[in-house]
C-alpha cells in the first residue's frame, strides 16, 4: 500500500510533533550539560538542534515528508558517528531514535525497505568499528548504557514491525469489503439495466400492435429515454469504478443509439466534448436532456434529411458548460408551446442544478446549460 505524496492530516502532525520534541530535547539537553560542565556534550545539542530546526523548516516550505524523514534519518545518523567518534555520549543519545521511529510511520514499501537496510548496515557498522577500535569508550563498553539503548531499538522496530502489519491487514480487510461491495453494487446495476431493458422490449411490442403514427412516436420517444437511462447501468456494471462515468464515450453510444433508431439519416453529428468523468447522476439527466434534443431536431429542426448537429462540453474550474446547436429552429418554434421535451429539458437541468438559456441566431438555435461539477 502506498502513501501519497501529500500525508493525511495525521501524519503531517506526527512529523511536526516527532521534529518539535527532538529540537525540544535538544534544548533541554543543551540546559543539563551546561549545568553539568560537559561542554562537547552542549556543541553536539546545538549543532543538533540547529539541524532538526532546517529540517523542520525544509518541510514547512517544501510540503515534501519523503524527502524529509530521509534527511532526517541520515542526519541522526550523521550525529550517531561523530558521538562515537568523539566519545560525545549521554542518555540524549536516546533521541537519535526518533528519526528511525518517524520513518517506521510516514516511509512505507520500497522507500522504508532501502532506508531502513542502509540505515541499520551503516549504524551496524559504526558501531562495530566503534566497539573493536575503542576499547575504553565509556558508552560502548558500558553494559547497562547499551542495554537501555538495546531496549529502545528493540521498541522502534517492534513498533515499526506491529504498525505496518496492523496497516496491511487493515487494508487488506477493507480491500475484501470494498469487492464485496462492488460485486453487489455491479450486480444491482446489472439487474436495473435488466428490467429497463424488459420495459423497452415490452414498449416494442405494443409498438407492433397499434397502427397510429401518433402511437408509435409516443412508444418509440420513451423507448430512447429509458435507452438513455438504460446505457447508464450498462456502463456502471461494465466499469469497474462504478462511480464516474466518462461522458465522452456515454454520449458516443447515446447519439449513435438514437441516429441507428432514427433510420436512414444524413444527419452530421459534432462533438467536442472534454473527457471528463461524472457521476451517475449527473449522467442520467444530461443523458435525458441530450436525448431530448437530438430526438426532437431530427423530428422538427430539418426540412431535409440533411443537417448538423453539434454537441460542446467544457469543464472550467468546477463549472461544466454543456452546449447543443443544430441548423434548424424547432426548439424555439417549440418552446411556445411548452411541449413534454422541453419541460423534461428543464425538469433535467434544474435536477443537475444547473442554468438553462435558449437563444437562436440566423438559422441555427443553440442551448446552453452550465452546471457544477458535484
């Protein structure tokens, strides 16, 4: 499991906290060794603390934890050789653990695995050189100082250890939840799109048993709206997300639907649509609204079988302006009248919370909507 680049607000506060308490520990480090005369012990505070302090200060400016635990890391291990070297010890040496317990939380995968074999190799090695070339090191040599030490190394990594098992089979369980509930959510949408696809084929049968031109638009009109709502459940169970829809292949498959449907046709479809995932919801009412148009431009808009339609879809910032044009006038010519499609139209657009403005120029109408993204 990966953590993204930018941490939950958790994390953010852990790295805070863990650089805070060790610049903290610093200080009071500082206070103890001066009182107690022990003055390399108080240039190493400093000079520690004057370090953690850059690092925290590099990621409040850079944002990047990544980076920072690694510095982080490898500057604690910086201190680590030079107390050894200079035979700089004190029980503060405690806090040099706090980078490899930070990076135990925020590094995971393949980053934790090569920092932490560097990091305990490197330390392996100081201290092994350390401990065969310094045979008087008042730290190295001093069993109860390395025991302490020892219990507290045994607690990091113990805790590095229980922490990422805890992650892994916390996401494996919500992992296991999550397929199930996709299954059942692919199998609802399976069942919906089922009895959609019933209803239209039991429309198609009454369609043959009436002989009224009338008839058969009314029962061939709400076969292509329940189409349209029909195709959005064939989507959601053919996608895996089963969430967001991109709406440039929706649309393809609506208007080549409604064109297929429509006969022998010389009608040109344009489309500039920006692809752009929306929700079901979202998808059903445009889905309504394009159906309207599309249907009732080849019915009225042309006095021929000849004519063109043109579809423009555009996200900006959370805005979406959707905009419908033909070459002919029937929508104007319509909207006195207040037919049923135009009221659908605008029964769809205030469902997607958006603005409805019809406007004609010359020969050619246009229909322009604009509504929020979510």
């Amino acid at each position: 499991m990966n953590i993204h680049a930018q941490p939950q607000h958790y994390k953010k506060l852990f790295l805070y906290g863990s650089l805070i308490s060790y610049v903290l520990g610093m200080a009071f480090t500082l206070v103890l060794a001066l009182n107690t005369g022990r003055p390399i012990t108080a240039l190493f505070a400093i000079v520690s603390g004057v370090f953690i302090a850059a690092v925290l200060w590099y990621y409040h400016h850079h944002k990047n934890y990544t980076q920072t635990v690694i510095l982080l890391l490898w500057t604690s291990l910086f201190f680590v050789a030079m107390r050894l070297i200079l035979y700089a010890y004190s029980l503060d040496m405690i806090f040099l653990l706090i980078p490899p317990m930070v990076a135990s939380v925020l590094l995971d995968g393949k980053n934790l695995k090569i920092q932490a074999i560097l990091y305990i190799l490197f330390t392996s090695i100081l201290l092994g050189y350390g401990y065969y070339h310094y045979p008087n090191h008042p730290f190295l040599h001093n069993e109860s100082l390395v025991i302490i030490f020892s219990i507290f190394s045994f607690f990091v990594i113990s805790f590095s250890v229980v922490y990422h098992y805890s992650i892994a089979m916390s996401y494996k369980q919500l992992k296991a939840s999550n397929n199930d509930k996709n299954l059942l959510l692919q199998e609802v949408h399976h069942r919906v799109k089922n009895n959609l696809n019933m209803m239209i084929a039991l429309l198609g049968l009454q369609h043959k048993e009436y002989d009224s031109k009338e008839i058969h638009h009314f029962i061939h009109t709400n076969i292509l709206r329940i189409k349209s709502i029909a195709l959005v459940h064939t989507l959601l169970y053919e996608d895996k997300h089963l969430s967001n829809i991109n709406i440039v292949g929706y649309l393809d498959k609506l208007i080549h639907y409604i064109l297929t449907s429509a006969g022998d046709t010389k009608v040109k479809v344009t489309m500039d649509i920006e692809p752009i995932s929306l929700s079901a919801d979202k998808i059903i009412h445009l889905g309504i609204i394009v159906n309207e148009l599309v249907t009732n431009s080849l019915k009225h808009a042309f006095d021929t079988q000849e004519g063109e339609i043109i579809l423009y879809l555009n996200k900006d910032a959370k805005k979406i302006t959707f905009r419908y044009s033909d070459s002919g006038e029937s929508l104007e010519i319509k909207e006195k009248n207040e037919h049923f499609g135009l009221k659908l139209i605008k029964l769809s657009t205030k469902q997607l919370g958006g603005e409805l403005n019809i406007e004609s120029e010359h020969s050619t109408y246009y229909c322009t909507i604009v509504f929020e993204e979510k």
